[in-house]
C-alpha cells in the first residue's frame, strides 16, 4: 500500500482507492421535487460551510423523475471514482436515488439515517454517493448527517484500517467486473 501525496490515495491491490475525508472534493448535488425543498436548504448549509456544491436539479418543485436527477449526480462522481466529486441526491425516501447511483460504475451509495451510520458508511464503506430521506429527515439532521460523512475519512491509516481497505477492494473489483 502506497500513499500518494496532495489527494489521498491509497494504491492496494492494483487499485488507486480515494481515501481521507471528502475535503476539497466538489458536492454534486440533486433532487427530484419531492426533494427539492430539502435539498435547496441543504445546499445552502453546505454552501455557508464553505463546501463547493454544485446543484444540477431540479429547480423547483414540479414534478421530475428520480432517475433523471440521480444519473445527473452519480456520471460526475463515478467518472472520477470519487476523488474529485461526490454526489448527494435527495428524493422522498432516498431509496430511488440509491437504487439509480448503485448502476453507475465507480459510485458507491449509502442512506444513512443519523451521524453515527453517516459516520460508519464512510469509515467502513467509502461512500461516495450521500443518499437523503426528504420525507424521514429534517433539514437539521440531514446538515449533521451530511456534515459527519463529508469528514469522515476513509482508511485514514491503512495498517489499523486494513479490513475495511480489504472489503472495499473486493467491492470495486466487483464494480470494474461489470464495466
């Protein structure tokens, strides 16, 4: 396993694994309209907070699909295997857009319902793709569980965090398969 310098990557398994915190990485942001009103708040929290958002739908509430938007999100994050973007996609239930993300090679979705799975999805998963509840999550928590898994880092010492490492290249491998 090699470390390189600037952005975190760790080279295991023929692989070069984004690692560290989501810090400095650009936030693909969307949603359908059932979403949109959270994701407008979110967005501005975020923006506030100093993180580069970029939102790419939808932009009002009228009515849109969920596929439409999530694939607007998860093409930027999986182009670039989540080193330089990563994605978060709000619609009623955040299960549409995890369901559409998990297509997209290279994007590795979670929905956690509080910090501590935000906190555990990243540590453990290295997630790039934030998957939110308009319905089940207020605009408070969905900024904590956002916040808590934008700096959680992933394999922050690949001698301690060896497992997770190792469980995450047995699921890129599966990824790239598919490609």
């Amino acid at each position: 396993m090699k470390m390189e310098a600037g952005l975190k990557i760790v080279r295991a398994g023929g692989l070069a694994v984004p690692a560290g915190t989501h810090e400095g990485k650009l936030i693909v942001i969307g949603a359908d309209h059932r979403g949109f009103k959270l994701k407008e708040r979110l967005k501005r929290i975020l923006r506030r907070r100093g993180w580069r958002v970029k939102d790419v739908g939808t932009h009002s509430p009228r009515r849109v699909d969920y596929p439409l938007i999530a694939l607007k999100i998860a093409r930027p994050v999986g182009a670039s295997e989540g080193k330089r973007a990563v994605g978060i996609g709000v619609c009623g239930s955040g299960i549409g857009v995890c369901i559409v993300s998990a297509k997209v090679p290279g994007v590795f979705p979670a929905l956690p319902r509080d910090v501590a799975q935000a906190r555990t999805t990243r540590r453990h998963n290295n997630t790039n793709f934030l998957c939110v509840s308009a319905e089940s999550t207020t605009t408070a928590r969905a900024a904590a569980i956002a916040e808590a898994w934008l700096r959680t880092p992933f394999c922050q010492d690949p001698g301690r965090d060896g497992r997770y490492l190792r469980r995450y290249l047995q699921t890129a491998r599966l990824d790239r398969a598919r490609r």
